[in-house]
C-alpha cells in the first residue's frame, strides 16, 4: 500500500487475553492473592483447566489457561462473521494455523510474521459469560 493508505479491519474488539499456564490453580491464587483480581470462573474440563479473572474494570478479559503450548499470550478478537474474516485475512496474506471452539463462538487461530499469536471469534453465543460466571470447579493454590 503506498502512503497512508490502509485496508480496513475486520476485527471489532480485542476482548480476551489468553495466557499459558503450567499451574493454573497457583497462577489464579497469585491473580487474587497478589494482584487482588476477582476470580470471575474456574473451570475443570476436558482434561484442562481455565480461569478468568477481572484484574481492572477495562480491557480484554484475562484467562489463564493449562491447555495452550509455549509461553506466548494468544490475543482473542472478535469479527462480526468468522468466515468472512478469515477469507479476507487470506487475501491479504494471513494463514489461518487451525480452527476450534472457544465459549463465546466458533474460532479461528493465526501468527503474525514475528510469531505474535492470535485469534479471531464470531460471538455467537453470548450467553456464555453468564453460563460461566461464579462457576468455581477448583480453588486457587495460595
């Protein structure tokens, strides 16, 4: 693109941080212990555990995750329609690394070329954060 001309975006919101973990339970107690961050959920399934947690009133969502390989954070943003994101990321040049589902909606996982992770969702379940909220499957470790 020559000067400042820019392609639109098809990303609406950046609204979850996903962060690995290798101890969940001990990273939520530091979350609440330490950082004084309300424990929104705590979930044990599928062999994994996930927590989320409100460490301010702005900003992405914060969930803390046993399953996500690395120590790179995944960026979590929202389309309007996942698979016209995805077709026009394509275009442009991205390569989608793999599908899966997320709560809130079908998703859609890509690298930047200096291997930032990210991820786009479609919302099309929004009841999940109320599905989710207070859900307490396991304690955080002090």
């Amino acid at each position: 693109m020559a000067g400042g001309e820019r392609n639109s975006s098809p990303i609406r919101s950046f609204d979850f941080l996903y962060m690995p973990s290798t101890d969940v339970a001990r990273d939520l107690g530091f979350y609440r212990d330490v950082l004084g961050a309300e424990v929104v959920f705590a979930i044990e399934a599928f062999g994994t555990r996930v927590a989320q947690v409100k460490v301010s009133e702005g900003g992405p969502r914060l969930l803390v995750a046993g399953h996500l390989e690395g120590q790179a954070p995944v960026l979590v943003h929202r389309v309007d329609d996942l698979e016209d994101a995805i077709a026009e990321l394509e275009r442009r040049g991205a390569t989608i690394e793999e599908r899966f589902g997320f709560p809130h909606g079908p998703a859609a996982a890509l690298r930047t070329p200096g291997s930032q992770r990210l991820a786009l969702y479609e919302l099309t379940r929004p009841e999940a954060d109320q599905r989710l909220e207070g859900r307490m499957d396991f304690e955080p470790a002090s």
